[in-house]
C-alpha cells in the first residue's frame, strides 16, 4: 500500500496517465479513408461539398478560438482542458458517425478545432506536475506514444479496410470505444497547483537563469526532439552552475535577476499577465534571427496544414476509392515513422545551423515544392503516395530544426509565447489562403488548381530562404575577412545580431 502511494506521489503516475491518454486519443483508423467515408454510400456527399464547405470551417473555427483556449488553458490548470478534449472528441467522433447532412458535418469541423485547440493542455500539462529534471523523460515518453498512436491508428485502419474486417461506421464505433478509454484516462489525471502564466511556481535565482522545456506544442505530432534538445541545454546549465552572466545571452535579453524573484506562487491578474507577455512578445522578437525562422515556421506551418488536410481529395481525384484498394492508411503510417526517423536523426548531426539553416530551409522546401508538382501533375496514385512521404518528412525535418533553433536561450513561459504567436500567424495565413482559394464563398477552386497553388506557395518559400541563407554566408565570410582578428574574439551570440 505505501508502495503505491509513492508512486502516485512520484512523476511516474501522472506521465503513465498522460501517455495511455495520447494513445488512445490518437488511435484514428478512419481518419486516413475521412474522404472515401464521406463521399461513399455512408454520407452521400459530394467532394465539391466536403473541399469547399466542410472542410474550411475547421481552419476558420481554429483559428477563432486557439487564442482563448490558450489562455483558459493555463488559467484553468491543465487538467479541465484535457478532460474537456476527450469529451469533445468523443463528440466528434459520434457526430461524424450519426449525423449525414453538410450542416452536421460543419458542426463536426467546428468541435474538431476544438479538439486540436485544445493540445496546449495536452503538452503542457506535464511540465506542471513533475520535477525540472524529469522533463526529459516525460516529454520524450509523451510524445512518443503520440506517434505510436497515430502510427497504430493507420496501419489497423489499412487492415480493417484492406481486408474488409470492417465497415467505415463500424470502425467509428470501434474509435468510439478507444475515446472512451482517454476520457476516464483524462479523469484519473492529479490535478496541477500551478501553471506557466497565472499559477506560477516561486523561482529562485537559479532557477531563473534555467532553460527548461517547451511547454507547448505543436499541431504538428511532429517536434519532440526539438523540445528534448532544449531540456538538454536546460540541464547542461543546471549541471555546471548557472550565473547572472548566463541571463545576458541568447534571445531572452537582460532580464534583471530582481524580476525573478519577485515571482510568487499564486494567480495573477489578467491585464497583468497580458502586459507580461505583450513585454516578452516585443523582446523575443527583437531577434533578426528569431524573426526569420519565425517567418518560414509560419509559412511553411500554413502550406503544410492545408496540404496534409486535403490531401485525401487529391487522392481520390487522381485513384476514386470505389475503383481501387486504396492504401491511405498505409502511406500515413510509412510518413509518420520516416518523419519520425528524419527528426531524430537532428539531433546527431554536427552542423552550424546559425550559417547554414536558412539556406536548409530553403533547399529542402524547394524539394517539397517538387514534390508537390509532382502529385499535382502527374496523376498517378503511387506518384501521389510517394511525393506525400517526401514532402511530410521534409517538412518535420526542418520544423524541428526550426523549433530547436528559436528555443535555445527561451525559457518555457517564452518559448510557449513564441509557439502560439507561430501558430496563430499559420492560422491567419491559412485562413486567408482557404477564404480566397478553396471556400465556397471565394474561388472555389478544384483540387488540382489548389495543389498547383501550394505547391507555387512553397517554391516562394524556397526562393525567399534560399536567397537569405546565400546572403547570410556573403555577409559571414565577408565579415570574417574585413575583421579577422576582431572575429576570432566574438561571441556567435554577438554575430547573430550584427546584421
């Protein structure tokens, strides 16, 4: 008995809670075949209905309520928001499977992007109930069994379909049964004393100076490295002892070491939590280099979100499921283990992303560029298969470089500032670019006009980054041959900001 109240104690029971959680929460076998489910017999719906007015209510929904949820989130402590998810999931899901009309199946969008809005309580909340020193256990385990999640969700559902084990709204009741399973999950998980913004723990001057972790995440499943190299540097501060020196570097500024004392345990007001984060915004962002990998992180987020949502009508475009054994499931399996493969391979590579990373960003989204033409043009489904794999590994490589670049020098509370200000500019774009290409109140386009627009989309990218990064080594080797005594003496902290 006194062995399981220690564990209980202990940070083992709530990350053990948080994963099976992630798990079954993301365990979505329909979710690679949404499109043939939903133009099939079950729905009836047209793909000119699912394109144009289904499916841009999530982008519009998500972008109205992610700043709200992100703030309720941590004012609410974590927990409320993670059992509000899995309840809201479970909705979803039963939406999707009872419900038939298009006005059902926008209401369905809409508790969607609740549901994703909603994965800042998911990440964050492990940082508020376990010691600083286990953040990297925590994080590596909950967000690998994410994956794990999704990985196992695509490949049952290529079996259920592929072998006829099931049918589409037999499968959904099958997800029904596994969202029940995270909802009494949710129930079960301790209850957090403290958060980032409203419920801050007291800080001594130590623990000021600490790089400590992410925070937040993502949308995209898709950056757990990047965070755990950040707990890295937090630890390798923590091992040699920090000093009042170590605060004047990186991105963070000259905060004075008063500032960090004063913080107490116990809610603060709103306006005062606003004015804080209005004060972080305006000095993360001073950063040039901050600025920049923001940019592409944004952009390149925008592009990839509406080509991994609508990707599935290119899919059914090019092969119709009703004429061919589709393997959806199978391809989203193979692009989360190789995505996966691709970002942990980062962290062993040797290479000066200071010089070199903007000119990465732009090569590699130029091959997603490619790979997007290549889908577009050429119409074949293996091609499209193919390409997609490219293109979603490319893009998990460089958003964890990216994210592990704007991280180092970030504690938690202004890394998770700079991830939601990312996410919400990704949003913004993407909102922009779904009213004007793809609603049905715009353009309306097709699907094959769409993916030609992505994929001009990313080739700008390409062109923008790659010129930057070119520029970025001119200025740097010539800067090394104007002041070469000058440059062996200073700081790589100081060179980010001389240009």
């Amino acid at each position: 008995m006194e062995a399981v109240k220690k564990w209980r104690s202990g940070w083992r029971y709530p990350t053990t809670l948080l994963c099976i959680y992630g798990f079954f929460s993301t365990v979505k076998p329909l979710e690679p075949f949404l499109i043939p489910f939903m133009t099939g017999p079950d729905k009836n719906l047209t793909t000119e209905e699912v394109n144009n007015q289904i499916f841009p209510v999530w982008t519009y929904s998500y972008l109205s309520i992610l700043v709200p949820v992100f703030l309720l989130t941590d004012w609410l402590r974590y927990k409320p928001v993670v059992v509000f998810q899995s309840v809201v999931l479970f909705i979803t899901t039963s939406l999707l499977l009872w419900t038939e009309s298009v006005a059902a199946m926008q209401i369905t969008q809409f508790f969607y992007a609740m549901v994703t809005a909603s994965d800042v309580a998911y990440f964050s909340y492990i940082y508020s109930v376990i010691d600083l020193k286990r953040y990297r256990k925590a994080t590596s385990y909950s967000r690998s069994v994410q994956l794990l999640g999704y990985t196992v969700g695509s490949v049952l559902g290529q079996l259920l379909v592929s072998f006829n084990l099931m049918s589409y709204s037999n499968i959904l009741v099958f997800t029904l049964v596994l969202t029940a399973i995270a909802v009494l999950t949710s129930l079960l998980l301790p209850m957090p004393q403290h958060s980032m913004f409203f419920h801050r723990r007291q800080k001594t001057a130590m623990e000021g100076t600490e790089t400590d972790g992410d925070g937040v995440v993502d949308a995209t499943e898709h950056s757990s490295r990047s965070k755990m190299s950040l707990e890295e540097v937090g630890n390798e501060k923590e091992d040699k002892g920090a000093t009042e020196d170590d605060t004047k570097k990186g991105w963070e500024g000259n905060r004075p070491m008063a500032e960090e004392l004063e913080e107490t345990v116990g809610a603060q007001s709103c306006t005062q939590v606003l004015l804080q984060l209005w004060r972080d915004f305006r000095q993360c962002y001073s950063s040039r280099q901050l600025l920049y990998w923001s940019v592409w992180w944004a952009m390149a987020t925008c592009g990839y979100n509406q080509t991994v949502n609508y990707v599935q009508v290119l899919w059914e475009h090019v092969q119709p499921s009703q004429n061919f054994t589709i393997y959806n499931g199978g391809v989203e399996a193979v692009s989360n283990l190789l995505s996966a493969a691709t970002a942990y391979g980062i962290g062993f590579t040797e290479v000066g992303w200071e010089q070199w990373g903007e000119l990465a960003l732009g090569g590699f989204s130029g091959l997603g560029a490619a790979a997007l033409f290549l889908m577009t043009f050429i119409g074949n489904i293996w091609v499209c298969y193919c390409g997609y794999v490219i293109f979603k590994s490319l893009y998990m490589l460089l958003i964890t470089i990216a994210m592990f670049q704007i991280a180092t020098g970030l504690s938690m509370e202004r890394y998770a500032l700079v991830f939601g200000v990312n996410t919400f500019g990704a949003l913004a774009l993407q909102t922009t670019l779904t009213s004007i290409v793809v609603d049905s109140r715009g353009l309306a386009l097709s699907i094959i006009p769409q993916f030609t627009i992505y994929a001009s989309y990313f080739s700008v990218i390409a062109v923008v980054f790659t010129l930057r990064g070119l520029y970025r080594i001119w200025s740097t080797k010539r800067n090394k041959k104007e002041t070469p005594s000058s440059d062996q003496n200073e700081s790589p902290s100081s060179r980010e900001h001389s240009f």
